[in-house]
C-alpha cells in the first residue's frame, strides 16, 4: 500500500492534533540511509521494505531526492529514508542533491552510511562522516561482501571504519545475494523511540502514485540510454486519471531534456527508444497500481533545466528550507 506523503517525526508532532499520551504498545525509528553513489542504498532499502520504493540502476546518482521506504513489524515501524548519493556536485540539481543527503542526517534517529568494502573513502563520505560526528547515532554497512577476494580485507575494512570513532557498531551485507539484512532489523530497533506508527501498517512508502509512475520511467531511461543523456532527463506526470467503469489509469507523461539532439535520442529512429521506455515502464507501472494502464508520453526539451531554480521546483525538486 502507497501511503499518504508524510514527513519526519518532528515536522509530524506539531502538524498533529493528537493529544499526547503517556504511554505507547507501539514504537518507531527514522532512518537515513546514506553514502557514495552507487554504494547500494537504494536496493538495500528495496530489500528491506520488500517493495520496489526507490529506482535502482547500475549508473551513479540515479536517486535525485528523498524516498521513504516503510516496514512494519507488529508493534514496530521502520521508517527507512534513502538519500541521493553524495558527490561533487556540478549544477544546482547536484547541490540540491547533496543538502537533501546532509539535511536527513538531522531529521531521524539513526543513520545508516554504507561502504564498499573496497577503495580509499572520497572527500563526499568524509564529510558525511564528520557531519555524524554532530548529529547523533549511526552505524556502518558494508555492501558487496559477494565481492570480497579474501576475508582479510573485510576485516582491514572494518577497522578502518571503526577508527573513524562514529559508528557504534559495524554490519556486512551482500543486498544481491540477499544475506545479512535481518540483522539490520535487529540493529535498528535498539534507537526505536515509544511512540504512535506514523504510518498505516500496510503502507511501504509515502510517494505519491504519480512520483513513482515519474521514477520508474526515469529508470528505463537509465538502463537503456547512455550514460551522458538520462541524468539531463526530467519526467513529469500531466495527467494520472482512472478511467470510470474500467481497471484502467490514463496516464500522460512529459520527458524533459536538456538540448534538441537529446530529445532524439530519446526518442529514437521511428520512436524505437521511446516506445522500449515506455513499454518497460508500463509494465512495472501495472504490477505496483494492480490494474492496467494507457501510458502516453511526450519528449519537451528545457533547456540547461539543472541549473534553473524555477524548473527544479517546477519539476518536483524543491529544496527543503526548514532548518531542523
């Protein structure tokens, strides 16, 4: 189930009318799920949910904005916020990216950074280090144990990250072999806070039906494009209507890029790409709605969009201006 977009425990608890009790039989714990592109965060947070809530890809910086991913376990709810991956940013959809990453750090009651268990840690995971230094508990992961050559060098990792003197405990997890995620259930409910599930128990995310129609096709144009076009394409849902009477959501998308020579590749010869996009897309978008679907979808070009304050708002970017 696809819940109603929700916000963080602070921003819910002066949003609410509910009185406050005393005593809770429930608990809950926020979790932001942070680290380098391409480290994995998106996938594990699939795992763990058990629901497709966040786009995963084999291309760095596929997860442009905060995804809430939800699991809950009888009187506990897991609350899992999967950030963009940290890098050096280049336009202001970048710089957008990397505060969405550092602002969720404040907003929950643990964070989660993952590793790979190989390769010096960059200038991006050293910052995001030192701002866990300021705001609270985290632990570390450490994915791909599937590509670990010799049990030496998970160990020389591990005290690595230990030295850093942040995390309280340290996991190893392979999310493609599937090992090792229960025990993150565990390590997780010890920062559990008493307190109401601010989520419907069968709910798994609070994007909007319509964000995820936008994500999944963003997704196909990531696996099926080159690697320079995708990360300039934005894709907005004009319209998202059932059809009275019937099982089936008339949707109309806008696929936004940056220069007219993109918008052909896009496209394709005969409109061989954009129909492999849609096509693909379509058919995950029927499997998470449970109905079927008319997808229609147009390729607009906006120039230098990126860099453009009112397109990134316009297309869905807005940057969170509290300061919690």
């Amino acid at each position: 189930m696809i819940s109603q977009n929700i916000k963080t425990r602070q921003e819910f608890a002066l949003s609410t009318t509910t009185p406050v009790q005393e005593h809770y039989d429930t608990s809950s714990v926020f979790v932001a799920v942070i680290g380098r592109p391409n480290v994995g965060k998106s996938s594990l947070t699939n795992l763990l949910v058990g629901e497709k809530v966040a786009i995963v890809t084999s291309k760095p910086q596929t997860t442009r904005t905060r995804i809430t991913g939800v699991i809950t376990r009888g009187p506990l709810q897991y609350v899992l916020l999967d950030t963009p991956g940290v890098h050096k940013a280049h336009n202001k959809l970048g710089k957008r990216m990397d505060k969405t990453a550092s602002d969720s750090i404040a907003d929950v009651d643990v964070s989660m950074m993952l590793f790979e268990p190989y390769g010096a840690l960059n200038e991006s995971e050293m910052a995001l280090v030192e701002a866990l230094h300021r705001s609270g508990p985290a632990i570390a992961v450490i994915n791909k144990t599937d590509l670990v050559k010799n049990p030496a060098d998970l160990e020389a990792r591990k005290a690595e990250l230990k030295a850093l003197g942040v995390f309280d405990a340290i996991y190893t997890i392979s999310v493609r072999n599937k090992e090792g995620s229960e025990e993150l259930f565990d390590a997780l409910s010890r920062y559990a806070v008493e307190g109401p599930h601010y989520f419907d128990d069968d709910a798994y995310t609070d994007m909007p039906e319509k964000e995820l129609v936008a994500e999944v096709i963003r997704e196909k144009a990531l696996l099926f494009m080159r690697d320079e076009i995708p990360h300039g394409i934005a894709v907005v849902v004009e319209r998202f209507k059932e059809r009275p009477g019937t099982d089936l959501i008339d949707i109309d998308v806008n696929i936004y890029c940056e220069r007219e020579s993109h918008k052909g590749m896009v496209i394709g010869k005969g409109g061989a790409m954009l129909k492999k996009i849609a096509s693909a897309a379509r058919a995950d978008c029927e499997e998470f709605l449970g109905c079927r679907v008319n997808l229609q979808c147009w390729v607009k070009v906006k120039s230098d969009w990126r860099d453009n304050e009112f397109l990134l708002n316009n297309f869905g970017f807005k940057q969170n201006s509290s300061n919690r």
